[in-house]
C-alpha cells in the first residue's frame, strides 16, 4: 500500500462498531465508514468528535458493553494533525 500526503488513517477498536442501541441493533462498520466518507476532508479533530457523537447520539440510553477507542492520524509534509480518544 503506499500513501501520499494528506492520507488519513483512522484506527478503532471492535467497540466502536459493535456500540448497540436502545433496539439492540450494533452502529456498524457499514456507518463508520459512511461517516469517514462524508467527513474525511475535515481535520483530525472535527472528524474524530463527528464520530464521537454519532456513536454517542446512536447508543442513546442503551448502557455501553465495551470501550469505543478511536485514532485517526493525516499523513503529509508539515501536518501534525493527529488526536485519539476513548470513551
């Protein structure tokens, strides 16, 4: 695989996508990726907290089972864009 500048790499861990709802249903990778998609020219920061609350608004009051840990890092001359978080 070779990347160029600007590339983004988005790391998480099984909890992210198996978050479920009030319904029982799981968030998804289906989801994630839909929301890396539609938020991927924004920088780390905004992208990692549109997926924060997307995964938070989409659990509602259902009790969480398990950690959401997410990272993301942009890759390129000068970016120092990164942050990772965990709930």
């Amino acid at each position: 695989m070779q990347l160029a500048d600007n590339d983004l790499l988005f790391f998480y861990t099984d909890g992210t996508v198996e978050v479920e709802n009030e319904q029982t249903e799981m968030f998804g990778a289906e989801r994630l990726e839909s929301l890396l998609r539609t938020h991927r020219d924004q920088g780390v920061d905004g992208l990692l907290e549109r997926i924060e609350e997307s995964v938070r608004r989409f659990r509602g009051a259902a009790e969480p089972f398990d950690d959401v840990t997410i990272m993301a890092l942009r890759l390129g001359r000068g970016h120092t864009d990164h942050r990772s978080a965990s709930a």
